[in-house]
C-alpha cells in the first residue's frame, strides 16, 4: 500500500468561481467551448440538443461561454443567443467571442474597420449591448498590435465590450498590447500534451495581470479516449489532418493515454478528470474550457473540479508526457498563424487603411 501523501503536499480543488485577470472580471472556475458545437468536428449537431446543453451548463454553474464569429462561421454566435434568450439565467453568463479569422475562414484580419464591423455583427447574433470578453482570435502580422488594440480600447470606451483578450499570442505582442490597454485574458491551448506556452507566454502573463484560459485542455478528446478516438472521428472532421492524430505519431502518443489511465485509475476518476484536473491545478488564475456536444460529458468534466492532486502526482503526470515525448506538431502548417509567428509590424510604420 502507498504511503500517505503529506497533506502539505496536496493541492485544493478550485472553487467554482474565479477572477479572471486583474481587471474585475469573474467567470465559471470551468467554461465551455462552444466550437463543436457548430464547426470544425464533423456534422453540426441538432440545434435543439445544444441549446439544451448550453441551458444545462449554465444551470450547472458553467457560466463562462466560449465562442468565435469564425464558428460556423456565424451560427455558433447565433446559437448561443438562441439558448439565452429569454432566460433568467442571461445575466448571470459571461460571453467570450472572438473575431479576426475573416468568414471564408482563409485570411486573419485586425484593421480598425473590420474589427468594428466584427463586433457589431457579434453584438447582433448573440443578442446582446455588450460583449464580456472580447478577443482578438488570431494575430494579423500585417498590423500593428498597438493599432488593434486602440481601436477595442474604444469599443471599451463605447460600452460594445467589457474586456480585452488576445489568442495565440506571443510573449512580446502580448506586451505591446497591454501597453496600450490592459489585457484581461489571454487564450492558448494547454493541456498535458501541449505545455510549449510554459516558458515565455504564461511567466509573461502572470507578470502583468493576465488570466490564462486554456483551450483543448483535453488534447481534443484525446485524454478522453486515447488511440480510439482516431478511429471513431468523421470524415470531415478537422482533426483527421492534424499531426498528432495521424496514426504513425497516436501509435506512440497512445502510451501517454495508457499512463494517464493507470494514475486516473488509481485516483478513482476518468483520464479526462485527471487531465483536466491537472489544468485546473495550474494556478488560480487559469480557467480550462474543454468543450462538449453532451450533457453526460459535461457533468463528467464537472468532476474535474474535485479531484485533488499533490506535487508528486502532477510532477508523475508531467512526466508522463514530456514535450519530447509527444509526437507530432499542434497544427499541420495550412491552418491560421500562431504565437510562434504572430508578431506585428511596429507602430511607426502603420500608415493606415
């Protein structure tokens, strides 16, 4: 029998609420990507389901709801202002939508004009005067980030958005965007098997105020069904291009899985708890948004929440899968820049639109 862990050693669950970033905001301890729910992982699902498990999230205390205008692209805005509409329970969410990837989901755009006109149609499909958190989905290298920026800090200033976020940003961007106008949250994908923002994004975040939100902290549902997963995905799911799921890499992240499944097994929880508990047990200001099309899986990840781990467990865990260990990269080049390539011009040479 294993000795007793040090209690010193154990880290809390998470409450279920938190303040994202320095700026005032409070969200869900847990939200919910809406993506699949619209784009991206095969057929787009009833809409009667979703909205039923958009209510049910919300009635759960998963109050902090993820989207982008480039979902669908549009409907998945417009799906989430279906399933609020109406309903005791508006006030009580906190939206975040995104805009920058231009609707025939092909280019990335950040000038003042397009990026006005995004959230006014934002505004217009979810239904409401002001967006909670707005972010800047993808960086367009063509324009200054200081320019982006000023133009949101009026739409601040105007009451159409609450609170700047940027995605998939880079240490020195995020800097020069914050000079500008407070950032409140910066999103990037986190999880066991993708830790490559550890380094330089996430120390740079904490040093100027700047909540975490982790999207795919569930490896797109590979901590959920390991190698099978590959095997049960449609044929116009994105996912089947993705390095890391073509098979001569998954047959070796497969022993990632095998390994986060004996510890799960050992805690009492499924791999998908364990993976998400390990992101929850980052720090308080990191709010994992692992995404679902079912209730039963929502109530799963809500699990998440109570599973406790200690220092040697996630030390265990981390080990388990080593960025050297993971085979395959995180996009297969044809899609959308990332922070590695998401610097901007500087300032001084904007000359404008």
């Amino acid at each position: 029998m294993a000795a007793a862990a040090d209690p010193a050693s154990i880290l809390p669950p998470r409450p279920r609420t938190m303040k994202l970033g320095s700026q005032g905001l409070e969200v869900s301890a847990q939200g919910l990507g809406c993506m699949g729910m619209s784009a991206a992982y095969g057929e787009r699902k009833p809409e009667a389901d979703m909205v039923a498990l958009l209510r049910h999230a919300v009635a759960s205390g998963v109050t902090f709801l993820d989207t982008s205008d480039a979902y669908g692209p549009h409907t998945n805005e417009v799906l989430i202002g279906k399933a609020l509409h109406g309903t005791p329970e508006k006030k009580k969410v906190q939206v975040a939508t995104k805009f920058g990837i231009t609707p025939d989901i092909r280019g990335v755009r950040g000038d003042p004009a397009y990026l006005r006109a995004a959230c006014e149609g934002s505004l217009r499909r979810l239904g409401v005067d002001c967006i909670d958190l707005y972010y800047q989905h993808r960086i367009d290298t063509t324009v200054p980030v200081e320019v982006t920026v000023g133009e949101l800090k009026k739409l601040v200033e105007e009451g159409k958005i609450k609170y700047i976020g940027l995605s998939e940003a880079s240490a020195s961007t995020i800097r020069r965007a914050h000079a500008v106008h407070p950032i409140t949250a910066v999103q990037l994908e986190w999880s066991l098997w993708t830790r490559d923002a550890e380094q330089d994004i996430i120390p740079t975040c904490r040093e100027l105020g700047i909540g975490i939100v982790a999207y795919s902290p569930l490896g797109r549902g590979f901590f959920s069904s390991g190698a099978k997963l590959v095997t049960d995905l449609p044929n116009d799911d994105f996912r089947k291009n993705m390095p890391r799921f073509q098979p001569e890499n998954m047959e070796k992240n497969a022993l990632i899985f095998e390994r986060v499944s004996q510890v799960a097994a050992r805690k009492g929880c499924t791999p998908s708890q364990l993976a998400l508990a390990w992101v929850h047990h980052q720090g308080s200001d990191v709010c994992p948004i692992p995404g679902t099309t079912k209730i039963a899986n929502l109530n799963q990840n809500l699990g998440a929440l109570s599973v406790s781990l200690t220092l040697e467990e996630m030390a265990e865990l981390e080990s388990y899968a080593a960025m050297d260990d993971v085979q395959g990269e995180r996009y297969d080049g044809t899609f959308f820049n990332t922070w590695r390539d998401s610097e901007t011009p500087p300032l001084s040479s904007w000359k404008g639109n």
